[in-house]
C-alpha cells in the first residue's frame, strides 16, 4: 500500500512502513533528506496523520490499508486502537438534534457530529435532516464532534486531487499544474468540480491520471447514494510506545531518549527537541530539565487525565503542585467536594477533605492517599495503568481496571479484576498488557500488606 504520513512521528512511522514493505508518499523535504531518497507524490492509500494533542495518530484510507496500519503501529503493550464509526469523507444521512454556537449538532447512525452554519447549504434548525459528509475527525480521547459539511467531495487520502459536487473549473497550486489536467484521460463528471493539492504540483501524469480516476469513481458512487469505501481508526499511544518509536527513529537520525514523549507535550517541547538534537544526543530522558522548562513544576496546576480502554477519557479532577522530584515525580493535592463516598473504599467524602496524589513518570500504578481536615487517612487508592506521563499541564494515562485499596483499618483489597477480565474478552486490553497489569497489582498488594 501507499502511504501519506504527518506529524511529529513521521520519520519513526515512515521506517516501520518501509521496513515492512510498503510505499511511503508525499513525503516531506525533511523526511527525503533524512532518508536520502526521493518519495513519489503519487496518490496514497492511507493517511496517517498526528491528532492535534500529539498524542496519537489518526489512520484513513481504504479498509484494507487501515488494518494493516492497526497491525504495524501496536508498537507497545500501551498502544490503544480503536475504529472511527465516522471514518473520514463517509456520507450521512443525518438529523439535526439542535444548535451549538455557532453551527448544528447533527445526529448521526453512530454518535453525532458538528456542522458550522458557514459548512451548512441554506438555513439549519432542530428537525432538518441532511445529507452530510465527514471533514474533519474527532479522537476518541477528545470531548469535540467530528466536523461536518453539506457539501460532498470525493478525495483520495493525503489530500492529492479532489473533486466536490456543485463546483466547475480547476482550483490547483499554479496555473501549470491546473493545465496538466487537460492532458489526463479521466472525464470529470459534471456538476463536479476539480481542487488539486500543493503536492500535484510535483506529481507525474501517471499519478496525477490514477488520483483523479479514483476520486471520479468516487463520486459517481456518491452520485448512486454510496456512504464511502474509506474507513478510519485512531491509534494511542503510551509512554512505552512513545519510546518503542524511538528506538526505530534512531536506526534513521540522532534520536535523544525521550524524543517522542517530549514533542508529545507542546509545540514548544518539539521545537526544543529539534534544537537538543541539532546540537547533540542525550542518552537518558532528561526529565527535570524537560519539566524546568515547560512544565510540570512545583505551584502549576495539574489535571489527571484518566483514560479508558475504550477510548474515552475522564478528568478526574485538577490539583496544585505541592512537591517536584527532578528524579521524576510530583506530588498533587487536590481539595474535595463533599458528597457521597470515596470509590471501592466507602469512607464518607466531607468538607474539607483533600486527596494527595504521588505521580511518578513512567510508573505503572500511582497511590491517592484521602485526609480529613485533621490530616486523618481515609483511605488509600492505589491505580493500576500504563505508564504515566507528565506532560505540562496534564497526567496522562490509561487506567488497567485493576486497583489495590487500603482502609482506613489497614486492610488491603484488590478490586475490579473482573473489569479486566472483561476488557480483554471485549478485545480492549491485549493478554500480555492484563498480564503486566495483573502482576503490578499482585505486586503493590504484598506491598501494602
């Protein structure tokens, strides 16, 4: 397959991609001096895109592509992929449940999606129903909607060549490029209109002819009602992938420990990234002077971000940075809102009750110890998850079900494995990952005892 990739894990992905035999696309100036190769500008099958917050990436192309791209990037025990039931370019027939700012929420047969009043055709209210297409993706770790449009276009993924109902002419990067189309066999449909992307400007005949020959049968089975022939996933990734991935990185470029973790965190942290390595290679991952830098450091306030094998992620409160170890972790306190009990430990949460939460980077489990306003223990929760990541503003994580809790008596518990045992027989968590999991509970149980 033929693959377009973006984003701060281009150069590690385009090797994995390589190495196993497939053709990497529109690559990147960078990425062919890196490489010391040139790259096709021909019409990709994939596009495997960075999501916004760098955790991740996204994955959208022809079925096939997709699930040899899910194949290859379970790079790590802590690598989560999920399928997208709103892939990319899909067609909807939707229904509009209400109005958001400024656009209409819009009911889909699987979730829901976001169409900005200056997307829609005509005017929008509660009740309309539409016939929309997919534009822009939404993780699933994220709280927005996938972006919507009434207006339909056929595209290949990585964005070559395009066409989009309702238009005529040629929209290209130069007045060159929008003349090569003239000289191409494809018959653009009528009513649909032809938009070339910067890439086609180095693209051949051959690839220009093959791009717009897809996206033309495209549209004609949008034409006949088709919903779409691309399908979309999205793929997580944990702080041991980040470091699986630089492993790869490396047999390419000078690649310091750490270099994925660290572009994950911020625009700012990347460009430092790529400035520390234009100068030299450190071999450890230099936490304190990461977190000197951008974050996390001693009064910021940090949120803990509680991911679910499903892909959702919760919130779990913010805190005020009490304690820093430029070893690597930090200590969080966090002041609770009376009401109801503390989860699996059952003590009463009251006025004035605080929880102290130790992070450390890379660990696979983290303590919550809850106090009264005596500074009296209720309890200790211990969290069993991937390995932590201290990014600046944010601890993330995915949680593994599987805890340990203290009472206040001083009994241990191990609770929720059965959550486990479900999220492997739902295919969420991998066995060699429940394992891990397992055995880290095991081991802060004989701890705590």
């Amino acid at each position: 397959m033929r693959v377009a990739i973006r984003g701060i894990y281009t150069t590690a992905l385009t090797r994995l991609f390589s190495e196993a035999g497939h053709e990497v696309v529109q690559a990147t100036a960078p990425i062919e001096e890196r490489f010391e190769r040139e790259f096709s500008d021909g019409p990709a099958d994939l596009a495997c895109e960075t999501s916004r917050d760098r955790q991740g990436v996204s994955l959208s192309g022809v079925p096939e592509a997709v699930e040899e791209a899910k194949r290859l990037l379970a790079v790590g025990r802590d690598a989560f992929i999920w399928e997208d039931p709103t892939p990319l370019g899909a067609v909807f027939e939707g229904r509009v449940e209400g109005t958001r700012g400024g656009g209409a929420v819009v009911s889909l047969p699987e979730g829901r999606g976001y169409l900005p009043f200056d997307d829609a055709e005509g005017y929008v209210e509660a009740g309309d129903e539409l016939r929309v297409q997919v534009t822009e993706l939404a993780a699933p770790w994220d709280e927005d909607d996938p972006r919507l449009t009434t207006t339909i276009r056929a595209r290949t993924p990585g964005g070559l060549a395009a066409l989009e109902k309702g238009q005529s002419g040629i929209d290209a990067p130069d007045a060159e490029t929008a003349g090569l189309v003239d000289l191409l066999s494809v018959e653009i449909p009528e009513e649909w209109g032809v938009s070339l992307g910067r890439r086609a400007r180095g693209a051949s005949l051959d690839d220009l002819n093959e791009a717009l020959s897809r996206v033309t049968t495209l549209a004609e089975e949008y034409g006949d009602g088709g919903a779409n022939p691309y399908a979309s996933a999205w793929c997580w990734f944990g702080r041991e992938s980040r470091f699986s991935l630089d492993g790869v990185r490396r047999e390419i470029t000078a690649t310091m420990a750490g270099h994925h973790r660290i572009k994950a965190g911020s625009n700012r942290a990347s460009d430092a990234v790529d400035f520390a390595e234009a100068l030299c290679e450190p071999t450890a991952f230099p936490f304190d002077a990461v977190a000197s830098q951008f974050g996390p450091r001693a009064g910021d306030e940090l949120a803990i971000e509680h991911g679910k094998p499903g892909g959702r992620v919760i919130t779990l409160g913010r805190g005020e940075v009490i304690e820093y170890d430029p070893e690597g972790s930090i200590t969080l306190r966090r002041e609770m809102t009376p009401g109801g009990s503390y989860d699996a430990l059952g003590t009463s949460r009251e006025s004035g009750d605080v929880a102290i939460t130790t992070l450390k980077e890379g660990r696979w489990w983290y303590p919550t110890v809850y106090r009264d306003d005596d500074g009296e223990s209720k309890g200790t929760y211990v969290n069993v998850c991937t390995p932590v990541e201290l990014f600046p503003t944010s601890a993330r994580y995915v949680d593994l079900h599987v805890d340990v809790i203290k009472h206040p008596d001083g009994r241990v518990e191990r609770v929720d494995d059965d959550e486990l045992a479900e999220a492997v027989g739902a295919g969420l968590v991998g066995e060699e990952l429940a394992e891990k999991a397992r055995g880290v509970a095991a081991a802060i149980e004989r701890a705590l005892d």
